[in-house]
C-alpha cells in the first residue's frame, strides 16, 4: 500500500505573514522529520505574479539588487508599499484567479489537502472538499459578512470574502488554534460541532530562557548592549486596527511618568500615519525603538531582554506573542480576552482592553515588582514556563496526522 501524498497548502511568501509561515513550517517539519512513514507531505506554495507592482532592479555593475535578495533568501522589493493600493490588487488577482487555478491542476496529485490559512478559503471551490481541512486562525477575514455594522466594506471586497466564506464552509474539517476561535465558529453557526476541532498553537524551539550567542549579539545591535536597570516594554506583532496600537501608545505614554527610563520596543514593522501622529502628540519618538519582523532566534533573544510584554488587542485568534514571552522568561500583561485567558492562563496578567488607566497600573506594578520583590517576581517567570510548556508545535503535528489518516 503506497503512502499518502498530503498537500500543505501555504500562503504566498510574498504576504509576509510571519504567523502564517510559523504554522506551515513548523507543521511541515514535523511531518517530515517524525511522520514520513504515514504521509508524505509537499508544501504548496506558488510564486505570487506582479501585475500591478514591479521589482525594484537596482543595477550595480553585473548583480542587481534582485539578484542579490534572491540570493540571500529574501523576496525582492516592489516599488510600492506591501500595504498599498496596487500590491494589495495583485495579492487578491492571484488569490482568487492564479492560485485556484494552480491547486485545480494539481489535486488529482494528492490524497489529502490542508489549507494552512481561513483566508485562502477560496481554494476550497477548486479543490475535494471531502478529502481537505483547513485552518481558522481568527474570524477576523468574515467581520464584514459576520458583523458589517462593525466593519463597513465595499461591494467587491465583501462578495470576494463571500466566496472565501463559502469555501471555507465546505471542508470536511475546519481545526482551530484555540477553543475561543472554535466557539466563535459555532455561535455564527459556521461548521456543525463535530467538524470543528481544537488544534492548538506550537511555541518555537527558539523561545526558551537559554542564551543564544548569535541572536543575543544581533539583539544587541539593534537595541543596544542590554543593562540589569534597563525597562524595555516589548510589542510584537502587525499595526492592523484590532491590535490596537493607539492603545499601547496611550499605556506608554502614561507608564512613562512613573518610570521615565522606560523604552518601548515594537517588533513587525513601521507605524501607520495615524500611529506615527501619536507618538509625536505624545512625544515618545525617542523612547521608542521599531524593528521589522525578525528571524525567529532573534526575536527570542528580544523576548529574554524585555522586562515585559504588552498585548493590548480586542481581538485575537491565539496570541502566540503571549505564549513565546512566557516561554523566555518575560511576563506578560494581556487583554482580558477568553482566547488570552486560555493561552496566558495564570502566568500572565489581564486588563480590560481599552482601559488605559488599569493598563498603566498594572504596567506599573509589575514593574515595581521585579525591583521591590524579587522572589514574586521569580515566581510569576516560573508560572510562564509551565503554562508556555503546554504549546508544542510537535504535539500540534501529532493531532493533526491523526486527522489526516482519519479522514484518510
């Protein structure tokens, strides 16, 4: 009997959604380094096609700077931003024309189909919707059908999240980073129950309270030599409207006039227009260091110098920020969220989402607390490694092959 043949369906690499890319590189080694001998797994991912955005081609004598990004691993730079008009219209060309035409040629290849990500659920149109699952990492893509009085957008945008929607519905099983997620399915009455399963979340090997010399060095580089009074206050993660980036400027800015030494680093890119206005309002440009999305050992050593981790979303769909600071040592003050609750536990500490004056309080406390009571503050470090040890990105492949033979 000749193994199965499973496609990992990924987004396009050219998206830069690093969560996304965590899932499917994470689900894909394990398959391949612990599951070879159940499913031969191929990762499914087209290159994006510029209609509308070109290649920035810098010529310097012979090499272009094409060539030299595509050389050292990184997609090239288009002219235009990755947020602007026309980057944003290829993206959607290709996720609703190029690449359903793409898996509509290759799933007479395969026995079983995932799709990684609740966005490309467009796919599912192209696709054996009894032989594939896909992935719902938040129902963030849907608000506009789900709840349009909360998120107003145009005709086309909300007939093309129609037809993703529509997909989605049709997969045999639809797994869930966290229960909250799974809940929210439910109640819009997405899936029936018994095609919704919990599969949560991994953390990265990286996120672990252990030096690592290199990435530690290149942190260094980039935040500066770290000091035991240093009070770094860490954010990762995008600046999209429901990480609520206003918010975290506000706590800042408020923490600040208790601890004026306070540095706030920001990890996955630039601010928005809107954002940069803030920290100019609040004059905070020079407490404030911005760093791009970085290599995973890198950001692990960020994590092990921040003091503390601020997650101050209204809405997420895991968290995995939360559960990777926990695992390096560094506390956590999240939304009260249900979906935080399940992945902070009581390692982490929780305020209303919008209160800024609580955030302040509590941001202040903890502070106060690593100088003033050691001990609790030693035990609140050890509470985040047992409750980070319940994520296992092995354990996320060992219930999602039992999904594939069953459905298999």
């Amino acid at each position: 009997m000749s193994i199965p043949k499973v496609a990992v369906i990924c987004d396009y690499r050219e998206e830069n959604w690093p969560s996304m890319d965590l899932v499917a590189g994470q689900l894909l080694d394990h398959l391949h380094n612990d599951y070879s001998h159940l499913v031969t797994a191929t990762r499914i991912c087209p290159t994006l096609r510029r209609r509308l955005t070109t290649l920035r081609t810098e010529v310097t004598g012979q090499k272009s700077k094409v060539g030299e990004q595509r050389s050292e691993g990184r997609e090239p730079e288009v002219i235009e931003g990755e947020n602007g008009p026309r980057f944003n219209a290829d993206r959607f060309l290709n996720r609703f024309w190029d690449y359903p035409r793409y898996v509509r040629r290759i799933r007479g290849e395969f026995d079983l189909f995932h799709v990684v990500d609740h966005s490309y659920g467009q796919l599912l149109h192209e696709l054996p919707p009894e032989r594939t699952i896909i992935t719902c990492h938040d129902l963030d893509t849907f608000q506009c059908l789900l709840e349009p009085e909360h998120d107003r957008r145009s005709f086309l945008f909300r007939k093309m999240m129609s037809r993703t929607l529509s997909g989605f519905q049709k997969a045999a099983l639809v797994t869930c980073d966290s229960a909250a997620t799974r809940n929210e399915i439910l109640r819009h009455g997405l899936v029936e129950p018994e095609r919704a399963v919990v599969v949560p979340n991994g953390v990265h090997p990286s996120c672990s309270p252990q030096a690592d010399a290199s990435a530690d060095r290149e942190a260094a580089r980039l935040l500066g030599e770290p000091t035991a009074s240093a009070i770094e206050i860490l954010h990762v993660g995008s600046t999209i409207p429901r990480k609520r980036i206003d918010i975290l400027l506000e706590i800042f800015s408020a923490t600040r006039k208790e601890f004026p030494a306070a540095r706030l680093i920001r990890v996955g890119g630039p601010f928005t227009h809107e954002q940069a206005r803030l920290v100019e309002r609040f004059d905070l440009a020079r407490s404030i260091i911005v760093l791009p999305h970085l290599e995973r050992n890198v950001l692990a050593a960020v994590y092990r110098r921040a003091t503390v981790l601020l997650q101050p979303s209204e809405r997420e769909g895991f968290g995995l920020p939360v559960v990777e600071a926990l695992a390096c040592g560094t506390p956590v003050i999240a939304s009260d969220l249900p979906v935080l609750r399940e992945v902070g536990g009581d390692a982490a500490s929780y305020c209303p989402a919008e209160n800024v004056v609580i955030w302040r309080d509590e941001t202040c406390r903890l502070l106060s607390e690593r100088l003033a009571d050691p001990e609790n503050w030693s035990a609140r470090i050890e509470r985040g490694f047992t409750q980070a040890r319940r994520f296992s990105w092995a354990e996320y492949a060992r219930k999602m092959i039992a999904l594939y033979l069953e459905l298999l």
